[in-house]
C-alpha cells in the first residue's frame, strides 16, 4: 500500500512537472488563447497635407502711379544767438619798433633798428638799419679796423589769390688789407706808404634790390606760377664793378599721370637767367648762365620723388650747353621717424665778385673770373625724428667739379708788394662730405644744436684745396629759464687748412692749424620791451687764421641794451 502511494504521488509529480515544461515552450514558440479570437480594426485617419506645385515663374507687375504735390504754405522764425567764443591765449602784442645798441672791446659800436607795421591782412612793409665796427689793432700786424653797415626797406601786398614782395637794401662793408707781418715788410723802400691805413683800406658798396609776384592758390589744381626779378650793383675803391641782372619764372600743375592712388603728382617748368657785367683790371666783359629745368614730381605715403633735368647754357667769350640730372627721392620707412633720401643733380655757376667779395673781403678785385661747372654730385643720407624733441640727419655726398675757384695770396710785386691781398686759381676739384645734424628742444626753455661736416679734397694741378678746412663743427646751447634769463653758449671747431706759399719759385702747402673755440652770452629781460645783454667771444683767446696772414682778435666782449616799443 505503501508503494502504491508512493507511486501514485511520483506519478502526480512527473505530470507536474512535464505541465510547466509544456508551458514554458509553449510561452517561446506560440500564441496561448485564453479566450476566444475577437479580431477588430483601427479607426482610419484622413491626412489633411495638400499636394502643391511650385511655380518659378514671376509674373511682372506694371504699376502706373500719378504724384499731385501740392505747396503747403510754411513759416520758420529765426532767433538770434551770441557767436561762440574761442577760449585760448591771446594773440601776442606785437611792436613796431626794436632798437639794439651795445659797445665792445677793441673799439667796437653796435647798433641796430628796425621798424615793422603791425598786423595786418592786406600789406606788410618795414626798414631797417645795422651797423658793426672796430678799431682794434693786433700786435705786429697791419691795422684791422672795419666797419659793416646794412640799410633796407621791405614790404608785402596780400592779395586774394597772389602775393607781392619788394626789397630794396643797400650794404657798405669797409675792411682793410692788414694780413702782413711789420717785422718782415719794414724794410720795404716804400713800406711807410703802403702800410698806411688809407693805403691798404677797401671799400665795398653794394645797392639793389629784388621783387617777387607768386600765386598762393587754395586749389591744387590751379597753376601754380612764380616770378622774381633782382638787380645789384657793387663798386670798390680799386675801380672794381659789377652789375648783376637775375630773372626767374616758375610754373607747376597738379597732373594724374600715374593714377590716384599716388598723391601730389605736380608737372612743372623752371627757367633762369643770371647775367654778370664785370668791368676791372683782369677780366671785362658779360656773361650769363641760361637754365631750364622741367620736373615732374609725386608723393606716395612711403615714396616721394623728383624727376628733371637741367639743360644749362654759358655766354660769353663762347657759348656752351651743359645737361644735367636732377633727379632726388625718399623713403618714409616708418611714419617720419626714419626716412632715407638721396639723389644725383649738377649745376654752372658763373663766379662773380660779389660772391667773392661776401666770402673772403680781402681780394683783389682784378681776378679772372670763369665758370665753375658741378659735373655730378650724388647724396644720399637719413632723417627723422625719434621724438617731438629730438631730431637727426646724416648725409654724405660726392661731387666732380670743375674749374673750382681756390684762393690764394696773390704774389704778384707790382699789384700786391705787400702780398695782403687774394687772389684765385681754379682746379679740377673731387669733393667728398660727410655731414650730420642733431636738435634737442624741449618747448622754449632747452635748445641744443650739433652740426659737424667733414671734407676731403682731391686735387688735379694744384698741390692742396687752398684754404678748405678739413673739418667744421658747431654746437649751440639755449637755455630759457623763466623767459627772463637766457643763456647762451656756442663750441666751435675748425679744421685744419692748407695756403699756398712758396720757397724760391716753388709752390709748397703751409698748413693752417686747426682751432677749437667758444662764445658765452647772457640776456636779462627786465620787462618785455627792455632787456641787457652781454657776449664773451673766442674766450679761449686761440688767434686762428682762416685766411694766410689774417689772424683774428682773439677774445672780445660786447654790451648793450635793447628797447621795443
């Protein structure tokens, strides 16, 4: 009974247990009903898109409109306001007159005027006179005394697209030949004579003047013209004169030869005439110098440049045509802070007493003079600035010039004995310059200026560049304290140069030693029309001579006062 139950119960089990089995595969690979099959269906939708065409064709609308305007009738009252007012400085009081008087060692008057109109928008006109001389003697030599004078009357008439200007001056220089040594000459059968002051005394007048006639348009693109006309006479004590006859004309137009893009394109023509009548001992005659120069010039924001020619003719004895370059450009490299420059031109240049005369007044006024003809020269250089107080420029240049007129003591017995006076000898001459420039200036109250130039000379037949220094230098310092004090002060230094001398009949080079020197001046300004001054010149007492035999004073000082009113 027993294992019939236990039979019974395995059997229940194994039912069981194959009912689950069932089941589950069941579960995995079919679809067990539960209850009977009630098949249905899902609501049906509509879909409410619309199917479109799209059309690319635009159909052109022509639409005909009419304006009738009609005048509404409107009034506008103006009220009067007060100007605007500038809120600045004032201008400065100007004066008419200045008067500069002072009295020097070695005997030495100085005096000054000048008389000037006010402000004015239509005119402008003044004289003026200058006067400076000495009566100093140095030791052993000739007597020194001279005497400058200088009378002048300017004026201007403003006009509305044009300017007028005159000036017409007259210059008295009066110097005397004191360039020999007592000790050597004493012994000269007629040396009380010729070394009397009336004896060795010159006397330069020089009377003239000069008129300008130039357009001052506001509109670039009008032509822009110029004329000048000058004249002088000069006559010495010698039977010596020239007249001197200057015409020039200019003209530029403002051109787009090489498109917008490049400013400032100008086209223009220069022409001159400087015609010399020399009458004297050693060369009578006229002769002139013709230029005609056409250019054509631009600026760019790095590049400015010149481009011409310059056609030259002499007259005279013979008539020759002479073409040159004139040819200068520059780079802005960064804002006016570094430009480089540079160029090639030439030139004639007829040599003419009055040129003499100004440079070295110890001539004798029978000399020959010819042209001097400036072949090539060629420069290059850079500038800039590398503050609004600080500024430099540093050049060099290299020239071919012929016929350079060189002085020299003239040695000639019958003309010169004493051998006091100058003469010229011309020499194919190559020029090499170096030169530089520095400016420091702090508003008004700081002003500091170098410049300082280097030569070398190479000559053809003559033995040296006669009297061309080596070197020039110049410093000059300001200083403004409280516009009342004003200190001044100047360094300057000179090369060494060369004379010609002789030893028998052979010519040889003296050398001419070189000097460094200084000036001091102080001025008080008590109110703004009086002021005192006093000048310390060549303080260092050095007796250099610029010119063979010509030593200087040496050290002088001068005082005065001044009144403006």
């Amino acid at each position: 009974m027993n294992n019939s139950h236990t039979m019974k119960k395995a059997f229940l089990l194994s039912l069981i247990i194959l009912a689950f089995g069932g089941i589950s595969k069941a579960q995995k690979d079919s679809v067990v009903l539960i209850k009977a099959n009630e098949p249905t269906i899902s609501d049906a939708f509509k879909i409410n898109d619309n199917p479109r065409i799209n059309d690319t064709t635009v159909e052109k609308l022509n639409l005909n409109y009419h304006i009738n305007p009609k005048l509404y009738p409107t009034t506008f009252d103006v009220d009067p306001i007060k100007p605007a007012k500038m809120t600045g400085e004032p201008l400065v009081k100007l004066y008419r007159a200045f008067i500069k008087a002072g009295f020097g060692t070695k005997t030495t008057p100085l005096a000054e005027i000048d008389y000037d109109n006010l402000r004015s928008t239509t005119s402008a006109f003044g004289f003026y006179y200058d006067h400076l001389s000495s009566s100093g003697k140095i030791k052993n030599y000739g007597y020194p005394g001279f005497s400058d004078n200088k009378a002048g009357v300017d004026a201007k008439r403003f006009y509305r697209q044009h300017t007028f200007t005159a000036d017409i001056d007259y210059t008295r220089n009066v110097v005397h030949y004191y360039g020999f040594n007592k000790n050597v000459y004493d012994t000269l059968p007629d040396y009380p004579n010729l070394s009397k002051k009336d004896s060795i005394k010159q006397r330069f007048a020089k009377i003239g003047g000069k008129f300008n006639f130039f357009s001052t348009y506001k509109d670039s693109t009008k032509l822009n013209h110029a004329f000048s006309l000058q004249y002088y006479h000069l006559s010495d004590l010698y039977n010596a004169s020239e007249n001197y006859i200057n015409f020039s004309a200019s003209a530029d137009e403002k051109v787009n030869f090489l498109g917008r893009t490049v400013k400032n394109q100008n086209l223009g023509l220069a022409a001159m005439i400087d015609d010399y009548d020399d009458v004297n001992k050693t060369d009578t005659g006229n002769a002139a110098v013709i230029q005609f120069v056409p250019h054509f010039s631009a600026k760019g924001d790095i590049i400015k440049f010149n481009m011409g020619f310059n056609t030259s003719i002499s007259t005279g004895k013979s008539s020759i045509t002479y073409l040159y370059p004139d040819l200068s450009i520059d780079f802005n490299l960064y804002n006016n802070i570094f430009i480089l420059y540079g160029g090639l031109t030439g030139g004639l240049q007829r040599n003419n007493l009055i040129d003499f005369s100004a440079e070295n007044p110890f001539i004798n006024t029978s000399l020959p003079l010819e042209f001097t003809n400036t072949k090539t020269k060629l420069f290059g250089g850079f500038k800039g600035s590398l503050s609004s107080k600080f500024s430099f420029d540093a050049s060099v240049y290299d020239a071919t010039i012929d016929n350079m007129p060189l002085f020299v003591n003239d040695t000639s017995i019958v003309s010169c004995p004493l051998q006091n006076k100058f003469t010229v000898v011309y020499d194919n001459v190559q020029v090499f310059n170096s030169h530089i420039e520095l400016a420091f200036q702090k508003s008004t109250k700081i002003n500091v200026a170098l410049s300082a130039d280097y030569f070398q000379y190479t000559t053809t037949r003559q033995l040296k560049a006669w009297h061309q220094p080596s070197s020039d230098v110049c410093l000059s310092f300001n200083y403004n304290l409280r516009d009342k004090i004003i200190l001044k002060a100047d360094v300057f230094a000179r090369g060494s140069s060369y004379a010609r001398t002789f030893a028998g009949n052979v010519p040889e080079a003296t050398s001419l030693k070189g000097v460094v020197d200084f000036n001091l001046g102080m001025e008080y300004r008590y109110s703004k029309i009086w002021s005192a001054f006093i000048n310390f010149n060549n303080v260092a007492a050095v007796r250099y001579q610029q010119w063979y035999n010509y030593p200087n004073y040496g050290f002088t000082a001068l005082v005065g006062l001044t009144y403006s009113f």
